[in-house]
C-alpha cells in the first residue's frame, strides 16, 4: 500500500511540473530584417496584437484616397479616443487603429513603469481593423473621409466616430466604431451601401496582422498566439505550427483573439457576422488573421450592415465574462477549469475585505486545508495504522516468500482483523487533486496577482521570489513533512524520497511568488496536522 501511496503523490504532483517544464511554449523567432523598435514592447516593450493588410495588398504601395476610393485625395489624419481606461488613435487611412495604450496597468511594477502599448504602428499595412473587399473594390489603405474631432469620453458617457469612403463603382461603406468611457469594449458596425447601377457581390474583410515578438522565458509570454471559438469549442493554434501551413476556423465562429498570458485583442461575431477566420503567417515577425463576414448581394440602392464587438484589453475574468458570448473562455484553465474559476472568483472576493493577493491566497489555503481536513485526517490516520502494522506484514513476506497467493491471502486477512483499509491512505489525496490543479491554473494565469505586492520583498506575486527566501522555506517544511509523515518504505526508497525538497524547491525557484506562498503555507498546516494525528494516534 505504501508503494502505491508514493506512486499515486508523486505521479499527479510530477504530471503538474512535466506540464511545465518538459512542453514549454514556443519561441517564434524574430524576422531578420526586423527593426529594433518592432522586436520590443512598448516602453521598450511592444505587446503582440497589431494589424496589417494580407500580402498582397502589404506587398503594394499605398496608393492616394483618389485613386483608389474615387474621391478627392487627402492627406490621412489622425483621431483620438481617450477614456478612463485606454487611449485609441485611429487614422482615416484604411480607417484603422494605429495606437492603443491601456491606463491602469503598466508594463514593470512600481510608479516608473510605462502603460501597457497593445498597438503601436506607423506603417498603414499593419493598423487594426482594417477592412479589405476585392469583389467590392474596397482597399485596406484606402483613405476615408472623416467629419468629427477627437473624441474624449469619462465614466459612463459614450461617443462614435464614423469614417466614409465610396469605390468608383458607386459602392459606399461606412464604419462606425462606438465607445463608452468605462467600459473596454468598442463597438464596430459596417454598413454597405450600393449607389451604383448594377448588382454588386462580395465579402467583407477584418485584417488583423499580429505582431510577433521574440518569446521570454518568464513574465506575460508564457501563453502567446491566437485562440478562436468556433462551433462551441476553443481552439489555440501554435504559432510555428502556422509557418508551415495555414488553419482555418469556419462553422459557427463567435471570436477570434490574439494574446499573451496577460492582455489580448479580441474580434466577435454579432448574429453570424464572422463566417471564417483564416490564420497564417506571412513572415515570422508576424501573423495574419483574415476574418472574413457572410457573402452579401446588394441590388442598387440596397445596404447592408454587419456589427462586431471589439476588445482590447486585461485578461480579467470578470470583464471577460461581461463582454459575454464566453470570452472567459480565452484563459485556459485546463481540464480544472471548473475548479479554477470559483477559486479566482474567491480570491477576488476576499481581496475586497484584505486589500492583498497575498493574504487572501493565504485564507483561501486554510479554508481549502478546513474543507479537506476530514479527508486528510482519514488518510494520515490509515498510513500510521499501516505503519504500525509494518512489522507484522515483514513476518508474514518472510512466512510466505515462495508462496504469493498464500502472502496476499494472509495479509487481507491482517487488514481485516485489524480494520486497516489498504486504501485509506490514497483515495482522499486523489480526492484533492482537482482543487490543488485548479488552484495552481488559478495562480498562475490570474492578471490579480500580476504586480500585486505581498509583504517586506516580495513586491509581484506573479513574479519569483527575488531572493528565494520561500522556495527554500518551502523546500525545508516539505522535509519536514516527509521526516513526519508515516512510511513503510525500505531504506532505498526512504532515500530517493528525501531527494524530492531538494528537487521540488530548485523547481519553485522560478516560480510566481504567489503560488509559492500557496505551497509554503499549505505544508506549514500539514505539519501541524500531523502533529495531531501523531499525538491521537498512539503506536
């Protein structure tokens, strides 16, 4: 029993560190012509969610508005949207977006850290949103016409902009992009209209060009590439995967993102607005996402309009959740997501009362620890009665060496004369592997703990300890905890088992401080536990 206890901690606890450690996410490379300023984040740090035209038309000049819209040229001019939580410039060129800056998160902790830069682009072939229709006549970097000011928006108070541009053969589309000052999400419709004589066919384009940067080994790269959620299921694509060939998401697509483990962009279908998302890559410094509307057919004198949601902005489960259509769901929790959900849900709560991640991943581990104690009680009081049961399982393997069915025989009747359930000790641990899965998804994906300071050094709770001072506290109780816990294991085993701390605490080096202080405090209340149970449970 003993053996299939340690086999049953060490396998569900090694499945969470081989995750980690032996599939590491891609490192795309950098483009060998790409520019210092394009391989960085914004603040010398450029996030990864900016858009261009697709090849073709990127592999073109831009041409003057009079050429390719049919009306007077001009020069493109820039409009800003400024409200409580971001800053937008758009240009009348492809009326797309050029620059994003969110207000309320910065790039490195602390007063001097610069706002996170999701956009920033002065090439018109990679703006966002830009609209492309070769049927329709419609070009990516055609300049529209634009009537309004800049427009800054506080609180609740909403506001839109419109652009205007009209092809020569008569085909006039409108895009309308609508805001409010409190909330993330901005609005998108496009709006056709034919002023021409005859039929015109075709399909709306959004192109949205993705820059990809070098990967980091640590910090918001972790997770980083597209996601889409087509016919109800989510899908994340890799992005060298996408080097060697193209996917395409079709049936039923409700969004299409880009993102790193802590911010993204996101397009969303409205009533079937989005019918494909085709992804590729046409060079490694970026990543195309066509996202393509249903055909439309208009008559003369007909129009038709399609709407989009927008975002831009944190990985926060909450405001995710308010945009609806599950763009929650873009944060994978894994197979515990169901478990890791109700634990951030309950770390944000408390945070209310406490003011600080840290205590509040601390209560969550009593109450967690509260919750199982029953269990854990039950399993630690069957491994010291096995214990104590050890000698007499040593004399009966002696007895019956050479006879096993005799052996088994004889030790089920041990168990039975002495009320030992031989698996006591294993069935409530398996219990808790879920809740200590979700709770670990849960820590390290949350935007919460991201910056949030704890107490004296450890100032991030998503970033390590930068001094180790509780992967090695965390290392010491864990020996402690072994040193205590009851073993029926051969002194070779007891061996190889004392090399687990060490192995456990150079892994927690490089850990979020956060989930440290989880795994540091959970053994704290597992030593006293078993201090417990050694002083109720008499040899």
């Amino acid at each position: 029993m003993e053996k299939r206890t340690i086999i049953a901690i060490v396998l569900s606890i090694g499945v969470l560190y081989a995750y980690s450690y032996l599939f590491p996410p891609a490192k795309p490379a950098v483009a060998p012509g790409t520019s210092a300023k394009q391989a960085q984040l914004s603040s010398g740090k450029q996030v990864p969610a900016v858009m261009s035209a697709p090849a073709v038309a990127a592999a073109a000049p831009v041409a003057p508005a009079a050429a390719v819209a049919g009306q007077p040229a001009a020069a493109p001019r820039d409009i800003i949207v400024d409200t409580d939580l971001y800053s937008a410039v758009f240009s009348t060129q492809g009326a797309g977006l050029k620059k994003l800056v969110l207000k309320k998160y910065k790039e490195t902790a602390g007063p001097q850290g610069k706002d996170i830069v999701l956009i920033d682009e002065s090439n018109p072939t990679r703006f966002a949103l830009l609209t492309d229709s070769r049927e329709l006549g419609i070009a990516s970097n055609a300049v529209y016409q634009f009537s309004g000011d800049n427009l800054k928006l506080s609180d609740g108070n909403k506001g839109s902009i419109e652009f205007t541009t009209v092809t020569p053969q008569g085909v006039e589309l409108k895009k309308r992009f609508s805001f409010a000052g409190n909330l993330y999400h901005i609005g998108l419709t496009e709006e056709l209209r034919n002023a021409g004589a005859g039929r015109v066919d075709g399909k709306l384009h959004i192109l949205q060009n993705d820059r990809v940067v070098p990967h980091k080994s640590e910090g918001r790269y972790e997770v980083y590439g597209p996601t889409t959620l087509a016919e109800g299921k989510v899908s994340s694509d890799k992005l060298d995967n996408l080097l060697k060939a193209p996917v395409q998401h079709s049936n039923n697509v409700t969004w299409s993102s880009f993102g790193d483990k802590y911010f993204m962009g996101a397009v969303i279908a409205d009533k079937g607005s989005i019918a494909t998302v085709s992804l590729s890559r046409p060079g490694t410094d970026s990543m195309l996402r066509d996202i393509t509307a249903p055909a439309v057919s208009l008559q003369a004198g007909q129009s038709a309009a399609l709407n989009y949601s927008i975002y831009y902005g944190p990985k926060d489960l909450d405001i995710l959740k308010a945009q609806g259509n599950r763009l929650e769901d873009v944060i994978d929790y894994g197979w515990f997501g169901p478990v890791a959900k109700p634990l951030v849900f309950s770390l944000k709560y408390l945070y209310k009362y406490t003011g600080n991640y840290g205590i509040a991943i601390i209560i969550i581990t009593f109450i967690l620890k509260l919750i199982f104690f029953p269990l854990t009680h039950k399993s630690y009081k069957s491994m010291k009665e096995m214990q104590k049961l050890q000698p007499k399982m040593t004399e009966l393997k002696e007895k019956f060496k050479n006879d096993r069915d005799a052996m088994n025989k004889a030790v089920m009747e041990l168990y039975k004369t002495h009320k030992v359930n031989p698996m006591g000790g294993c069935l409530p641990m398996l219990v808790q592997i879920p809740v200590f899965f979700g709770l670990y998804r849960a820590l390290m994906y949350s935007i919460e703990l991201r910056h949030a300071p704890f107490m004296l050094w450890i100032t991030d709770l998503s970033a390590k300890d930068p001094y180790y001072v509780t992967p090695i506290i965390m290392g010491a109780t864990m020996f402690i905890q072994q040193k205590m816990t009851p073993s029926n294991m051969d002194p070779v085993q007891a061996k190889m088992m004392l090399m687990l701390p060490v192995v456990f605490t150079f892994m927690f080096l490089n850990f979020p401080s956060g989930l440290v202080v989880y795994w540091l405090v959970n053994n704290v209340l597992t030593i006293v536990q078993q201090m417990y149970i050694n002083k109720t449970v008499q040899d």
